[in-house]
C-alpha cells in the first residue's frame, strides 16, 4: 500500500544525498503516480499522463509498482517540461497541500539521476548546444547553413546524426548577431557623440537569450528601440544560452556551465540593482527559479539575487504602466491580435502583461489562447516527438485561426516557428514587443495598416 502522504522522496535539491538515490526516485515516481491516477485532471495535458493512465489502465490495472521500465522510461520522456500541470495541480508545496506533489521538477531529477548512470548521447549534446550552432552557422557562413537547412538531402542526414526531424521548421541564422549590432550601434554612438535620455531608475540589463542572439535578432532590436523610449539605460554584457536546453537532456553539469558563466557576468548588475531583462519566458523562468536550484554554496546565494532582479520583458513594462511611466503615444494599430501565451510564462505567475500592454493601442481587439502549443525547448525538434508534438499543438493552432486576427503573436520566439508550421502561415508570428514597437509608428514610418487618430488638444 503507498502512502500518499509520504513526503520523505520528494526531493528535488541536488544538493540532498537522497535526490541521486536510485530506490528514493521510485519511491517517489510511484507516490506521484498513484496520486495523478486517482485524479487525472491533467489528461490534457503533455503526453506523459495519458500514457500513464493508458498503461495503468491496462496490464497494470491500477497497481504503479507494475509497470515496466521501459514503459516507465517512456512517460518520463513525453513530459516536455511546460510546467502547466504544476501550475494547475491542486496537491503542490504552493497550496500547502499534504501530497507535496511537484509532477515537472520530478520527471526533471529522473531524467538527471539516469543521465548520471547512462551519460547523456552525442546527438543530444549536440542539439542542446545553441550557442555553438549559432556562432559555427553566424556570419558569412549564415546564407550557405540556410540553404543547408532547406535541403532535404542535408536534413535527412541531419537526421540522421543530430536526431532533428527532417520535417521541423528550424529558425534560420543570420549574417550578424544581436549582440555584435548591439555593441557596433553603442560604439557608432559614442564616436558621434550621441546619447539617449536615460531615466537613473529604469537601468536594465538585457537577457537577449541564445535564439534572439543568433536566430531573431530583429526582437531584439525591437526591444531595444521599445526600451529606450521608456529611456532606459540599456547594458548588455556577455551571456550565453541560459542551460535549460542541457536540463531537458539531464546534461546537469553542461548546465551548471552555463548557469555559472552567466551568474559571472550578471551578477555584478544585479548588486548595482538593475533588472535583467528576459526577452524568451523560459530563460526568464530559468534565472528565476533553476539557477537557486541547481547551484550550490555562494553561487546559490548569487543566484537568489539574480533571481529577485530577473523580469521578463513586458513584466519589466507593466512595472513602468503601474509607475505611470509607460509611453502611450501609439500611431498605428493592428486592430486584431491572435495572442499564444508560452506555458512557461503562465508558469511565473505573473499575470497576462504582454496582453494588458497590447490592450492599450486603441482600437486594438486582444484574443487569447493559453493551449500549449508543444514546441518546449528541443522536444519538438526531435525525431522521436514531432509528430506528437504536432498532434499536441493542434488545439492551439485551431483556437488560434478561429480568432481570425490581422496579427499573431507569442512571447516565446520558438513558440512562434512551431505556430507558424503548426497554423500554416505565410509570415512568422511577431513577438508582442514587435507589436508594440510597430504600433507606436505610424503606417508611413513602418507601423501597421491602420492609423490612430490624433488625440484632439482641448
């Protein structure tokens, strides 16, 4: 009989003995299975839980401690780590329930507890190192690795070797990164003697993220032209990709690489009490919540600061909103908005800012979809998971054709490919605030179609 209440497995700290204790981990992977069992609220959800209940519903007729390793193995690996089924459990620390349930950072100590005793595969270091495609795919080269990308020959051997499904759309890479724009523009400035109104409060360091970096620069140029006009002080200084990529694999010490480097460069801004600024809501959960978890000693210590000064971009913006700091002057609008909230947005708590900040361009009509749209992370790269990934997105697509918006968009930049195969668009949707730096030029500066009426001067 499994105690339900029995707390003493749920660990999630790697700094616990316990955590890397092969019989405490199935202790506790059964305590949580029987508990979802007998709920089942997140059958919606990843595909984890109805591969869970489809197993126990069948050979092993309710009984957890049946079911097979390989089996078990593989409800393990469909949880893609969105995080919603936390966030809608009514058993967790949060509630102060007595299950202590936490479903995600559970599948998350299994996969690193079996990448410990296993090692992680070649195919996986490869996929989760986006800051090395990047800079190997960035530059001159960036026009040949995009015809490479659209080549079937090339893909199927892609594949082959890396385990990227040869039907994924992939983000492409470009000439120059935003980082290289961001310094070459400041450098241009202070040689022509230029510089910006800064507001001594609004000092702001921003987390650019690996596929802003090297995939989307333009979001990133957009944020920083959003920024400046709220006349913020703007610092981006060295940063790599923010480990989650390596925690999907288990890859625990590639991430605390990752996790250490960025905690040396950020650091010091965050003592001298700027924000840092996410613009990809999993790097923003990342800094927050991982970095304290999974560093140890004085880095921990770091991290909680890094955490406390950690927003995500349009969290920062409303901030300004509620200081009545926030620039109104739109001149254009896009009338109709199709908006896709990234799961790991919902899972900060923080409320629908992009949404409430989009509200305020007049004549402006939000629809929102909250259905995860299945891309998280590399999962829905690889060959194993597409398909599904496709399968499990399509509740999100349809919700979101049916708003038939003028404009689609999501926070989270790969959210944005997976809608825009998922959906079968003709353009990429826009990050929100693409939108808002759009709206606030007129048609005729580059801003949307439709014009806002000059408010009248009484």
């Amino acid at each position: 009989m499994i105690q339900q209440t029995d707390t003493s497995n749920a660990i999630y700290d790697p700094m616990d003995v316990k955590y890397w204790d092969p019989q405490s981990l199935q202790a506790e992977l059964e305590r949580s299975f029987d508990i979802c069992n007998g709920c089942r609220m997140c059958f919606k959800y990843c595909p984890s839980f109805p591969t869970l209940f489809s197993i126990l519903d069948g050979y092993a007729d309710g009984d957890v401690k049946q079911i097979k390793d390989k089996d078990q193995n593989q409800v393990i690996d469909e949880c893609y780590h969105c995080k919603i089924c936390y966030v809608a459990c009514p058993y967790t620390d949060k509630d102060d329930h007595a299950f202590n349930l936490n479903y995600p950072a559970l599948m998350q100590r299994a996969v690193i507890v079996r990448a410990k005793k296993q090692g992680v595969p070649m195919r996986r270091k490869m996929l989760q190192n986006a800051d090395l495609l990047g800079k190997v795919n960035t530059g001159l080269i960036s026009r040949l690795a995009n015809r490479a990308l659209a080549s079937n020959f090339h893909r199927a051997i892609a594949q082959t070797i890396v385990g990227i499904h040869k039907e994924k759309k992939l983000p492409e890479f470009h000439r120059t990164s935003f980082h290289r724009w961001f310094h070459l523009r400041k450098k241009k400035m202070e040689k022509e003697g230029r510089s910006l109104e800064v507001d001594p409060a609004n000092k702001v360091v921003l987390f650019s993220t690996c596929f802003v970096n090297y995939n989307n620069p333009q979001v990133g140029k957009d944020a920083v032209e959003v920024l400046e006009r709220h006349k913020c002080e703007i610092q981006c200084p060295s940063q790599n990709c923010c480990g989650m990529p390596g925690l999907e694999s288990g890859d625990l010490k590639w991430v605390r690489k990752k996790m250490r480097a960025n905690l040396k460069s950020l650091h010091p801004y965050a003592e001298k009490g700027y924000r840092i600024l996410a613009i990809n809501p999993t790097c923003s959960l990342t800094l927050k919540e991982e970095y304290v978890n999974f560093l140890e000693g004085e880095e921990r210590e770091k991290a909680k600061l890094i955490s406390k000064q950690t927003r995500d971009l349009h969290e920062f913006l409303f901030e300004l909103k509620q200081e009545d700091k926030f620039d109104r002057n739109f001149k254009s609008s896009p009338e109709s908005v199709a908006y896709h909230v990234p799961c790991h947005l919902r899972a900060q708590h923080i409320g629908y800012r992009s949404r409430d900040l989009m509200k305020l361009i007049p004549e402006n009509k939000i629809g929102l979809v909250s259905e995860c749209c299945s891309h998280d992370g590399t999962w829905a790269m690889r060959k194993e998971y597409f398909e599904l990934s496709m399968k499990q997105g399509k509740k999100a697509f349809d919700e979101l054709k049916e708003k038939e918006a003028n404009v689609v968009t999501t926070d989270c930049p790969l959210a944005a490919i997976q809608l825009e195969q998922g959906m079968e668009l003709n353009e990429r949707p826009l990050h929100p605030v693409q939108i808002l730096n759009r709206a606030y030029k007129s048609p005729q500066e580059g801003g949307f179609a439709t014009a806002v009426p000059e408010k009248s001067e009484d």
